[in-house]
C-alpha cells in the first residue's frame, strides 16, 4: 500500500531511540524525509547516518532538549534555515517519572511540564506555518494510556500527559481550517529503554529481576499479555501521518494492547 508519503518532510523530537526511532525508520521506509532531535548527540548522530545509508532519504540530526526553549528556539532556526516548508511533526520527546505528589518538588513537575506540554506548544507555534506553506500537514502527539488510566507510581507523568492530550484537542480545532490534523496517540506497554529503567528501579525494590517484573505486568493489565514493540506500534504512526488517515481530527487513539479499561 503506497502511503504517499515520499519526499514528506517530518520532524520527530526523541528520535534517537524508543517509539521515535521506530517512527523515524518506518516513515524513512516510505520514503520520508526526516528531522530528528533528541539530546544525545552521539547517539542522534549515529541513527540518523544508519537511516541515510539504509534509504534513499534526506535525515538531519539537530541535538535539542526540548524541555528549553532556548534549543526549541535554536530548532526551529536550523529548521527555517534548511526547509521552506515541512508536513510532519511528530511530538514524541518523553520520559516516565516515579515520586509520590507529596514528596515532588516543584522543579521536578515543570521539567516534565516544559518536555510533555511546552515542548509541544512550542513547536507546534513554530511550525505550523511551515505547514501552511506545504498546504498543511500532519502533527501527532505521543501521549500515554495514563493520561486517561494513570499508574499511581508517576503521578507527574499522568498529569502532564493528560495535559498534552486536551492540547492535542484544542490545536486540532484550531487548524484544520489550514488543512493541518492533529492527533494523539496514547500507547499502552511499549517495550522501550525507558520502560527497562523504570522496570529496573520497581523490580528492585521486590528483589525480583526486571524482566519478571515486565512480565508480571504485561499479564495482569493487558488482555494480550505482552509488550508491544516499538515497531509496531510506528506502523500506526505512519498510517496516521498518510493521506489514508485524512477523516483523522483530533481523535486520541490507545494502542495498548486491551488493557484501557473503559469504553472511550
């Protein structure tokens, strides 16, 4: 199925690892041209030369930390600097936390404030006139399954994602008069780097590996019984950046495997 998608121009924030590397390789798959950020440099650099040598695609690194405005406002530069117009953003930057609401300072809530909404503000302000240029476009928002189904562990984590997802809402009215749609998508258990760490701290704590930990979870919470992989859950994502997905407005879309427990 050709998604229509060659010489797309899309630009991904944590796109060196996890959900938005698997984006990146599946959207370079269809022959879209990519614009990654994330904060390791060495680790950006290096996945987006393995992207080039492996399709016939332009990928550009721009190391950011999108939690600062100063780098959002460096990003959009190099950005308006390299391309009259783009089709795709996709806000992904991400990491899950673990405090009690109780014991978390305020710095601790606007950091993950500034990576899960402002992030997401930002860019989207910046780049949306790029799209106008191209004739519109596409942005996706990475959410969660706990912006609607939290895990009491990471309260911060519930709260700026739910945030992220209302935006998502509020900007999808807002431009799909310029022929621009915004989604979300809020993924269940996706065996990332992140989710190793975060089975790592928890596991220890019971004495148990963080493998068994993994597992336990994936079999008491989603019908499936597994992880998703990153892989799979890009295919969405790319479904949803193509023109097959053009009815797509301002939905929020769980790919977790069964485990959301209301009808939504």
């Amino acid at each position: 199925m050709d998604l229509q998608l060659k010489d797309k121009v899309a630009v991904i924030t944590g796109g060196s690892v996890g959900i938005g590397l698997a984006v990146a390789y599946a959207l370079a798959a269809e022959g879209a041209n990519l614009v990654l950020c994330a904060r390791n440099r060495k680790r950006l650099f290096q996945v987006t030369e393995d992207i080039q040598q492996q399709f016939p695609v332009n990928a550009k690194a721009i190391q950011a930390d999108v939690s600062k405005p100063e780098d959002i406002e460096s990003l959009v530069r190099q950005i308006n600097g390299q391309y009259q117009g783009i089709d795709i953003l996709i806000n992904n930057a991400g990491v899950g936390s673990n405090e009690t609401i109780m014991n978390a300072a305020d710095e601790k809530w606007q950091y993950y404030w500034d990576l899960h909404v402002m992030a997401a503000v930002r860019l989207s302000r910046a780049l949306v006139p790029l799209m106008k240029n191209n004739g519109g476009g596409v942005i996706l928002n990475n959410s969660s399954i706990c912006a609607k189904q939290p895990l009491y562990y990471e309260p911060i984590y519930n709260t700026t994602k739910a945030a992220l997802s209302m935006f998502s809402k509020c900007l999808a009215h807002e431009v799909i008069g310029e022929n621009i749609r915004v989604n979300t998508v809020n993924p269940g258990l996706i065996m990332t780097p992140d989710w190793r760490k975060t089975a790592a701290e928890l596991a220890e704590k019971e004495g148990i590996t963080a493998d068994e930990y993994l597992d336990r979870l994936a079999k008491k919470y989603t019908p499936i019984g597994r992880f998703a992989t990153p892989e799979e859950l890009a295919k969405f994502f790319v479904f949803l950046c193509s023109p097959a997905a053009s009815y797509s407005v301002g939905s929020t879309y769980y790919v977790d495997g069964g485990w959301l427990n209301v009808v939504n």
